[in-house]
C-alpha cells in the first residue's frame, strides 16, 4: 500500500557539556554544546526579566500550558514578552556577554493560547551561540530592562561585551 503511514521520525540533539570533542573520538563528534546559551525572558508589561532554563526546551513557566500558534488573533489579549538567548564566551581577558538576540512571544493565559514563531525562535538561539547580537526590534523599556539585567546580573561580563550590545540596548 503507498498510503501507508510511517511512524514520524524523532529528531533530536544531545546537549554535552564542556568540549564534546575533549579526549574521545566517539559520539557526541560534531554535536552543538550549548552550556554557554541561557534563555532570559522579559515580561513586558512588568518590566522584569529572569534567567528560565526550562525555555530551552518550551517549557518555562510563561510557556507551560499555553497552545503556541503562529496566527497573533488566537492570543490577542495577551500579556507580551521577549525570549532572549544570551550566549557567554571567552576573551584573554574574560568571560563576555557574545551573544543576544531576542525573539517575540504573546501569551493569552485565559484563552491559554499564545503566539511564537518557532522557527524563530531556534533561528534566533542559533545567531546567538555564533555570537550575534540582534535586539534593534525591541521595544525601548524592553531593551532597558534586559540591559539593566545583563548589568546587575554580571558587571564584569558587561564591562568586557562588545559596544555593539550596549549601543543596540541605548545604554552608557
């Protein structure tokens, strides 16, 4: 039978800390660490912004529950916010702010509907860990929140980022 329905293949992608290419030449070769990506999500309409590890996964607490689509009436109504993945790399000098790039999200919890762009979102996590920085689509307290965050959370890696991400959050 050519109608025959094949069991939807599984894709998925091993997280392996530290250098997957560290002192074995075996599994993991070729695999993206992704220990130096953190999700940071801003509530818009408070103005606060935290680290949410289970985002990296579509499971943070602003997610969870929530039926995402890419139509913007299903969630109308609902509270905005930003995903941002924040990428830490290394210069002689120290560890540094490398990557930002930020990524809409709606969520209605009522109607436990929100809008995200999938595709998006992976594309934006994927621009950070190659150390972009895109935030200019922020909306201006949005930019300040997550540069206030990015100060209070580490000076030091703030201190050592590229001008790029201070003059894209309108800061110093």
């Amino acid at each position: 039978m050519a109608n025959e329905e094949k069991p939807k293949q599984k894709m998925g992608f091993t997280i392996i800390k530290n250098d997957p290419t560290d002192g074995h030449k075996g599994f993991g070769i070729g695999s993206l660490s992704l220990e130096n990506v953190s999700p940071v999500i801003i509530d818009v309409e408070e103005g606060t912004a935290s680290v949410e590890i289970g985002a990296m996964h579509a499971r943070s607490d602003v997610e969870r529950g929530i039926k995402f689509t890419v139509d913007r009436a299903d969630s109308e109504g609902g509270k905005p916010y930003w995903l941002v993945w924040v990428t830490i790399d290394h210069k002689e000098d120290g560890p540094y702010y490398a990557g930002v790039t930020a990524c809409e999200m709606v969520v209605n919890r009522e109607k436990r509907r929100g809008y995200k762009i999938l595709a998006d979102h992976v594309n934006k996590m994927d621009k950070s860990m190659k150390r972009q920085i895109i935030v200019e689509h922020m909306d201006a307290p949005s930019k300040k929140v997550l540069a206030t965050f990015l100060k209070q959370l580490n000076p030091e890696l703030w201190k050592r980022s590229e001008e790029q991400l201070r003059q894209d959050l309108f800061v110093e």
